[in-house]
C-alpha cells in the first residue's frame, strides 16, 4: 500500500493546461516528473516554471518505435517510472459523414494508442516494484456519443475507456491500479478561446453546478487516484463534469 519515495511519474500532454496542471501538483507532492508532450516550446518554459526536478520528454506517443526506445532509456538513468498519466489528447468536432481517414487515424493514434504503448512500455518496471499507478484521461464524450465532440474522439476515449478496464483486470494482483477520469468542459483554451461568448452561456447553462471545471480540480482528482490509499480503486472511470451525466 506504500508508495515509494520519490515516485517517478510521467505526464503526457504535459504543456497543455491540464497536464501542467497535473504536473505543478505532482511536483508539490514530492513526485519527480517527466515532462512530455510533442511541442518543444511550451515544454520547456513550463519545465523551467517549475520548482521541483523535472525531465522534459519531446516524444510523439503515436509512434511505438519512439515509445520503447524512450522509456527504456528514461528508466535506465532516472529509475522505474510508478505513475502514469495518459493526459495527452486531440479534439475533434467532425461527426461521422465530414471525418476523413486521415483525421480518424491521427485521433486515435494520440488518443488511444499512445496510451497503449506508453503502458505497455512502463508495466514491467511497476511489476517489478510491485506498485503502479496509471490514470487515463477519459471524457465524458465517451458515456453520451458526444454532445459537442466528433465521431473521432467520442470513439477514441470509449475505447481509451475500455483500455483502462482491460489493464486493471490484468495488473491488479501486481499492486497496480488504472483508472481513468472522464472530465467535461474543463477551463481549457477549447473552452476560454475557441467559443464564443454566447457558446459558453449556454454551456453552462446545461451544467448543473453552473461554471466549468478548474484544471486544479482535475488535478486533485489525479492525486486522489494514485495515493496509496486508492489501492482498492482499480478499473474505475470517474465522473467529472459537474452534473451533466449521471450513471
């Protein structure tokens, strides 16, 4: 039930604002983090933000010949990496007819496989250890088909959800848990930028609490998942999204 010293945790999607999110509170809790996401820039001025230790990772998590190699060599000088957030993701708004093969593939490639091969690459060093954390970003575009997103996601994230219930079914007796979180209409740039004024009042008149959710708040729901004390949590997918769907 320990979780040991200075865990070694890995964020993709890390630049973005949920995963810095993650990141900054990873860091206040004495974790040491990799930093990983495709966009040099942002990686390293957020690397540089931070207090704690942290290893910048410029990785594209699509590409398995990429993964392996990196992982490998990132456990070979730093140590087992123990959590695992598969934070890293691509919106789409297309629905099914205006979806081209590439903009499918592309999608599923971050939002899915990615996650796949990051985990596959990171299982055998918390099988080793005896304890791991892995927390998939699910969304609730999974549970409704999509209110607002494209065939491509809402099909990326269910499946991203069903990974997760796979992975916890065969970790659980090494001492690994794999959650995943569905969250809805967190205050990114999608949110604050790409809408309208008019788009987010009626948004929120649709969300229950009545206001978006914090990326802190996402953040918080990620340190509950990978304390000890969430040992007995594992194929879990929780419920973000202030009201909007309830199961």
């Amino acid at each position: 039930m320990t979780m040991p010293k200075s865990s070694l945790a890995l964020v993709t999607g890390a630049a973005g604002t949920m995963g810095a999110a993650v990141s900054r509170r990873l860091i206040e809790l004495g974790h040491r983090v990799i930093l990983c996401d495709v966009r040099e820039e942002p990686l390293r001025s957020l690397a540089s933000a931070l207090d704690g230790e942290t290893h910048p990772l410029l990785l594209d998590i699509g590409d398995p010949d990429q993964v392996a190699p990196a992982i490998a060599g990132l456990e070979t000088h730093l140590g087992p990496i123990t959590i695992l957030i598969n934070n890293a993701g691509i919106l789409s708004n297309h629905k099914a007819e205006s979806t081209t093969p590439e903009e499918w593939s592309k999608v599923l490639n971050v939002n899915l496989h990615g996650a796949f091969y990051l985990a596959q690459a990171v299982l055998p060093s918390m099988k080793r250890e005896g304890w791991g954390r892995i927390v998939n970003t699910c969304s609730l575009a999974a549970k409704t088909g999509g209110l607002t997103a494209g065939t491509a996601y809402s099909t990326s994230k269910g499946a991203l959800a069903a990974l997760t219930f796979s992975l916890a079914r065969e970790t659980a007796p090494f001492g690994i848990t794999v959650n995943g979180i569905a969250p809805a209409y967190v205050k990114t740039p999608m949110v604050t930028e790409q809408l309208t004024e008019d788009a987010r009042r009626h948004l929120l008149a649709t969300i229950p609490v009545g206001r978006f959710c914090e990326p802190e708040e996402f953040a918080h729901t990620v340190e509950f998942l990978i304390h000890p004390l969430s040992g007995f949590i594992t194929g879990e997918v929780i419920d973000q999204n202030g009201g909007l769907h309830f199961d």
